[in-house]
C-alpha cells in the first residue's frame, strides 16, 4: 500500500492575510485599551528620545543664571530650574537617558536571566540546586539596596556615570528573570521535542539555545517590557540619590534632586514635571507589560 | 549476516526513593542489518527504557545503565564519550517517538528541523540541506513539501508530522531507527499508513528497526523478530511466526489471547491476562510473572527460569516451557 498524498487546500491560508496596521491599531484600542495608552506613552517617549534636538530651542545642560526660577509660561512652557535651564527641554533630553538605561539594563539584564534560567531547568539536579539558591540570596535584597550596593563596589572602578547606573541596575535584574524563565523552562524540559532533540545528537548549548530559548519568548518578553519600567525608576531613584548620573547630564531624577526640597513652595515646578515625566513612564511601561502578557498568555486572555 | 546491534546483558536501573527499579534486567538481543525486530510488552515492562538505554537516554538521576554492553557495529556505545555518543544520536541510530504532537518543537518551522539534523550530522550548508529536506518530505508522502517546509507543527496533522518525524530520522541516512510505540497516538487507519511508510522505507533503504509496540498485530505484519518482555526481562523471542503459532512462554499466550483475531469464530470471548505487572521495587527470587500465571508451580516461585532454546532458535524463560511448546515449525 503506497501512503496516499496528503493536501491542503493552500488557497485557505491566502484567506488568512495579515490584515492593515490601521485595523491592527483599532482592534488593540478595543481590546486592550490600557495596554494601548501604554503603549502610546512609551511611543511619545522614544519620539521624544530620538528627535529631542528638534523639539526644543534651549540647552538642557547650559546655566542661564538671568533665567532662574522662572514660573511656566509662553517663554518656557514648564518654566526653569535654580540654574536657568528650561526644564521641559531638560525633561525632553531626560527621556534619552532613562530609554537608554532602561532599555539597555533591561534587555542585558533579562538576556543573561533567560540563558541562566532555562540552563539551570535544563541541566536540573545539584547545578540547578546550587544555581537557584544563589539567586535567593540576591533576591533576599531589594532592588534598590541591591543597586546602591553594586554603585558603591563598581563606583572607583567604572569612570562613566551612565555605565556605572547601567551595571548598577542590569545585575539585580538577572535573579529576577531567570526565576521566571526557569519555572517556564522546567516544563518545556519535560515535553518530548527535548527529548527528540537529544536524540538527534544536538549538544547541550544548542538545544537550550535553539530549542528551549524560542519556547520561554513569552515570559522573557514580559519581563523585558516589566524591567524597562523599573529601570527607569531606579535609575531616578539612583539619581535622586546622588549616586546615579551625575550633573550636568539631564536626568528625571537629578531633577527631582536638584530643586525638589528647597523650592517646594517657592517654585514648585521645578520638582512636578519631572515627577510626573516619571511616573508617566513607568506607568505606561508597566502597563504595556501587562497587555502583552494577557496577548502573550492564552491563558490569562480573556473570553 | 553481521549483527548490527548487539545487547548483551544490559542492565538499566531507576534509584528512586521507593528503591531500586530494575527496568532493564539483564537483557540480551541482537539485531541484523535491515532487519525489523519487534519488542511487545505491557506498559512499565522495560521496553522503552531498553530503547532509551541504547542511545544512553535514559533520564539520570534517577536512572543508571549498571551493566552490560551495547555493541553498535562492533563499538560499545556504553564506553563512548559525550561527544562521540552524540554523533552516533541521530546520525546512525535515529529514533522516531510515541507522540507526534509533541515530539516536534512547536516555535520552529518543520524546515529548520529537518535541517538542523542534516547540518549538524552531515555537514552540509543551507541550502543542500534545504534540497534534502524536500527530497525527504518527498520519500514520506507530503506533497508540496517546499512550502510545507516554511509552516511550523500546528499546521500539520498527528499522522502528518509522524511523517515528518520519520523524514527526520532517515534524514542522515543511520543504521537502524528505533521507533517507540511510532503508532499509539494516532487513529486506526493512520497507523497503517504509517507502518507501511516505515516498513517500506526501512526495507528500500537498508535500514534496521526496532518498533516497541504493545500491538500484537502490528509485530505479527511488519517484524521479522519479536521479543516479548516482561518485569524487565526477555521472557521469550523468536521469529515472529513462531512467538503467533508456537508461544511457549504464558505470558505470550496470555498476549495471544486477550487480542481479537480474525481467524477466531466470532463471538469467542477475549481472555485477559488477570491482575496488574508487578511492581519493579519488589520482585523475589522466583518468576515475576508467576502471581498471574496459569500454570505456576513450586519451582516458579524458587527460582527466576533462564531464557533456554525450546528450537528452531525460539528462546523461552519459563519452567513449563516444554509443555507449553507444540513441536515447533521450521524457523522461517
């Protein structure tokens, strides 16, 4: 008995084309109208990061002492800092620093959890054992004493502030997301495609790499968009401090820093703007997070 | 012929919490280039353990291979390394497994895994490799296969991507294939088709195969061998015409028995072997499958029976065998 041909009607999956960005857009409002507020907040922040030369006339890091303290209006639309400087212009070029931290502490931070979660599922037994406790210790400390901690071991060695705030924020974020990604990773190691590619002859790294890594995408992606959001935040929080980026650099949380105790009264915009630049952010991050992961999770999407 | 794969004495044990499990107990057969050889046994008896124990699979912890050789073309897989055992994987023992669904990794497309095994083994670059790739849907009966090729395994159905997993064991042209229950998860007709496919394949090209199945049927149409295991042990083998007309041990009369076949009146009642496979933790010194057997007496519970000729190359574990056995045919 010769096995007959199978055939698909190959017409049926031209029927299934992807349908316009526009209707794309209209049915993400619909469905997910806070993932798509989000979404758009994190989009008006990237505009803003990357055409923030054109976007404002003023200097964000130039003193103009003749400026100083002046309340919102048409000349600065968000008024000035003690320094004179134009703080919408500062809250502009603020966004460049808090993607480029944000983005690249996230997706570092993620990236070294993702391979280190799904290696520690995979490989399983003592490695795992000794691997997760690890971890625990490092998950024992908040985020931000964990940060400060690391600010305060790499500080005499790394000159560049942006670097050091990136080290400072990339590190406690790995524990984090190899948890995650590792409890997804323990059941992708059970299902027989692991198996079948062992059988294959593939070696360890390849199959972790090219057959585990795509499976856990979801969580990972999540984690990403989560992360983005709370680096920001620490990164402010780093700032605030006095231990993150340093002046003259425009930042939210030098901002914050700079004017926010002694002119609370006096010239409260000074510390509103870029408090608010900050929770808009987050808020919007966090709030992406979440829709993708009701997308990404059949399982939580909803009926 | 020379034997291609050999098994002697293998010894394959789970160390569990509940205590040892002897899945594989001193098991010994051997195969021949092209040959098909069927193993038959009930769930939990050790015959995909013994499979797995071939390519060093078997999951550790908790399982260990103790003891015994597996001698592939003359080289002990057991003493290989890590490196070496990986290019025999695949490359000249494939295996073919029990879920199709499942045994296809759902985020890549059936292209790149068929060519990730031609790239690794054969060393050969993208696009030979996506050539072989349609040759080899080809061979197994999916038309279109250059846009099959770019959809992944939600778009196939379960006996289709058994069909791609058989293109991918014979993907770098091995020895032998060992296919674990290829058939259990799909609908009756489909495990014909594919039976068929395999049997033709593996018959046109030369290669061996080892199909575990607790199917009867299926070892009395498409192997040439048959050993039938219980409680980890070969309890009988032999051709597969003698092991259908001549079962000597009653473990395969009590198989024969509980199956429907189309040569009894119909209305017979089937027999089922009573009672459950024992556990693996607490087996004595006497036969394990002497609480369900029908024709145990003192000795069985003494003393564990050796697998002995009972002729024409037809091997028995069983104390009663010579009863049992009718004067045996000529080995065919």
């Amino acid at each position: 008995m010769a096995a007959p041909d199978i055939q698909i009607d190959s017409r049926l999956e031209d029927l299934a084309e992807r349908p316009p960005l526009g209707v794309i857009a209209a049915d993400l409002v619909r469905r997910q109208p806070l993932g798509a507020a989000g979404l758009f907040i994190v989009l008006v922040m990237i505009f803003m990061a990357v055409f923030a030369d054109f976007l404002t006339s003023y200097d964000p890091e130039l003193n103009a002492f003749e400026d100083m303290h002046i309340a919102p209006g048409a000349e600065h639309y968000l008024g000035t800092d003690q320094f004179g400087r134009d703080i919408l212009s500062r809250i502009i070029y603020g966004a460049q620093t808090a993607l480029i931290i944000g983005f690249v502490a996230a997706f570092i931070g993620a990236t070294l959890g993702l391979v280190l979660g799904v290696s520690s599922a995979y490989f399983g037994g003592r490695f795992d054992l000794i691997f997760q406790r690890v971890m625990d210790v490092f998950m024992a400390f908040p985020l931000i004493i964990l940060a400060l901690a690391l600010v305060a071991i790499f500080g005499q060695k790394v000159e560049n502030d942006v670097l050091l705030v990136i080290i400072a924020i990339t590190i406690p974020f790995v524990p984090n997301c190899a948890r995650v990604v590792r409890s997804s990773a323990l059941a992708i190691r059970e299902m027989p495609y692991i198996d079948a590619a062992r059988a294959l002859g593939y070696s360890h790294a390849r199959i972790i790499l090219c057959h585990m890594v795509p499976n856990v995408m979801a969580p990972y992606l999540i984690m990403v968009t989560a992360f983005v959001g709370q680096a920001i935040l620490l990164e402010a929080s780093l700032s605030y401090l006095g231990l993150g980026v340093q002046e003259p650099t425009a930042a939210w949380g030098l901002m914050l820093q700079g004017g926010a105790e002694e002119y609370a009264e006096s010239a409260p915009w000074i510390a509103v703007f870029p408090g608010l630049a900050i929770t808009f952010a987050v808020f919007g991050f966090n709030l992406f997070g979440d829709a993708l992961r009701d997308v990404l999770d059949p399982k939580l999407r909803r009926r | 012929m020379a034997k291609l794969l050999e098994l002697e004495d293998l010894r394959t044990q789970f160390f569990t919490t509940a205590g040892t499990v002897k899945a594989v107990d001193g098991v010994s057969y051997d195969i021949e280039a092209g040959e098909t050889v069927g193993i038959v046994g009930e769930s939990g008896c050790g015959k995909s353990v013994s499979a797995l124990s071939i390519l060093r699979l078997v999951p550790d912890p908790p399982g260990k291979i103790v003891g015994g050789k597996i001698l592939f073309m003359g080289r002990n897989l057991l003493e290989l390394s890590d490196v070496e055992i990986r290019k025999v994987r695949g490359h000249e023992i494939a295996m073919v497994f029990q879920e199709p669904m499942t045994s296809l990794n759902p985020v890549l497309t059936i292209g790149r895994q068929i060519t990730e095994t031609l790239e690794q083994h054969m060393g050969i670059d993208r696009q030979e490799a996506d050539a072989r790739a349609v040759e080899l849907l080809g061979m197994v009966g999916i038309s279109d296969a250059e846009r099959r090729l770019k959809q992944y395994p939600h778009h196939f159905s379960g006996g289709m991507r058994q069909r791609v997993m058989i293109a991918m064991a014979l993907s770098c042209e091995p020895k032998l294939i060992i296919a674990d229950e290829p058939t259990t998860a799909l609908d009756v007709t489909i495990q014909a088709q594919i039976l068929e496919l395999m049997k033709d394949l593996t018959r046109r090209l030369g290669v061996a195969l080892i199909i575990i199945t607790h199917n009867l049927g299926v070892v009395a149409r498409y192997a040439d061998k048959v050993n039938v295991m219980y409680a980890g042990k070969i309890v009988e083998k032999g051709s597969a015409r003698q092991i259908y007309h001549n079962p000597s041990h009653p473990y395969t009369i009590g198989l024969l028995a509980s199956v429907p076949r189309l040569d009894h009146k119909r209305g017979t009642k089937l027999v089922p072997i009573e009672g459950q496979p024992p556990d693996l933790t607490l087996l004595d010194q006497g036969c394990a499958f002497r609480p369900r057997c029908r024709f145990a007496e003192d000795i069985c519970t003494r003393e564990i029976p050796p697998l002995e000729e009972v002729g024409g190359g037809q091997y028995s574990a069983c104390w009663q065998k010579d009863k049992l056995s009718q004067p045996a045919p000529a080995a065919s």
